[in-house]
C-alpha cells in the first residue's frame, strides 16, 4: 500500500534543498579527500622500510597541502555583497513657537471711598460732622442733631479728650467710666468716632432719641 503524498514528512523538501545547494561543495570535498588518499598511498608506496619517520611525516603533510591548494581553486569565493551606506537623514529644522508678548498690566485705579456729607450736615464741622453722619446708623433722624448739640455741648463742649477729674467722666458723651467706650473701639480716648458711636447707642438704649436725653437733662443736669 502506497503512502499518501500528504503523508510524507514536511521536512522532507527542505532537506532536498540543502543537498541541492551543498552537493557541489560535498562533491569537491569528497574528491580532495580521495586525491589526499591517493596521494598519501603513493608517498607510502614509495616510501621503503628504511625511510625516516620524519620524512614519512614531511611527505604527508606536502600532499595534504597540494590537496587543500586544489580544494580552494575549486571552490568559488564568496563575493562580498555591497552593503548600502544609510543616508544621513535630514535633521528636522527646530520648530519656533511663536511666543506671545506679555499683555502689559492695566493701571488698577484706586477708589478711594469717601462718604458724602448729606445736606442736612453740611452746617457742621468737625465732631459735631461726625456725629450728624452716623445719626441715620442709630436710627436718628437729622433734625435729632439739634438737641444732640446742645446735650454735648454741655456735657464736653464736643472735646474728645475732656476729663473730668471728680466722677472720671471721659470724652464727648462723657462716659463714666471712660473704659465703657471700648464696646466701640479700643481707641476709645483718642477716636471721636468711637466715642460718638459709644454716646448715640447709650441715648438709643435709656432715652430712645438724643430729644429725650436733651429733656432728661434739662430736668436733673445729667442724662
């Protein structure tokens, strides 16, 4: 029974193809061999009982080298294959990355925030400006800064610093003790404003307006 074609070894073929490609170096290989053999028999033949070892050796190694000389006249050189110099490529041109100007700084204008003096103040100067300013903060009406006026007046003659030395009153209101005043501000002895603040919510708090306190005292000559 025939085996199948497709049966065969696979490794079959390239077998073939390596015999097919070294059958000529095996052919020559095998002939060096034979004439190095025949070579070697006659300086043996030649050669008589009484010839030196030395000489033996001499004439093997001749015929061995004869034998190689033919072996590489037969068999062709490889010829060099010329290897293509890689072209230097192109370095590539350092891109510019365009580089925008620094957008100069706008000037911030300053605001400087300066309350307006209403209508109704603009008669008053000083601490009395002061107080008629903060009158709407506290509920008051302008027309309040009329008695206000004369209840300070009497009281500090609208001084910050007045003191009195008997009871230790202190400032426009005339706290007592002065130190009362630091609700307000711990600049109390020097700031008319907080003293003022100080005054305004103690007339709020026991007389409801600066009216009732200005009556208060006209009746008793303190409030």
């Amino acid at each position: 029974m025939s085996t199948p074609r497709h049966a065969l070894p696979r490794n079959r073929p390239a077998l073939v193809r390596l015999l097919a490609v070294h059958s000529r170096k095996i052919a020559l290989g095998v002939l060096c061999a034979g004439v190095l053999g025949a070579a070697t028999y006659q300086v043996v033949a030649s050669a008589g009982p009484d010839t030196p070892a030395t000489d033996l050796a001499a004439a093997r190694a001749a015929a061995a080298e004869a034998a190689n000389r033919d072996y590489l006249r037969a068999t062709p050189s490889p010829s060099l294959s010329a290897v293509p110099t890689p072209s230097a490529s192109p370095s590539p041109s350092p891109t510019r990355t365009a580089r925008r100007a620094p957008a100069s700084a706008k000037p911030t204008a300053k605001r400087t925030t300066t309350t307006s003096t209403p209508t109704s103040c603009k008669s008053y100067s000083g601490n009395q400006l002061t107080a008629c300013k903060l009158l709407p903060s506290f509920g008051f009406g302008y027309s309040q800064m009329v008695p206000l006026v004369k209840l300070w007046q009497h009281e500090s003659g609208w001084n910050h610093k007045a003191e009195n030395s008997g009871s230790g009153a202190y400032g426009i209101p005339q706290a007592l003790p002065g130190d009362k005043m630091a609700k307000f501000g711990d600049d109390w002895r020097t700031n008319p404003a907080t003293q003022i603040k100080w005054g305004l919510d103690y007339i709020k708090n026991r007389y409801d307006t600066p009216a009732g306190a200005w009556n208060h005292f006209q009746d008793n000559n303190w409030y």
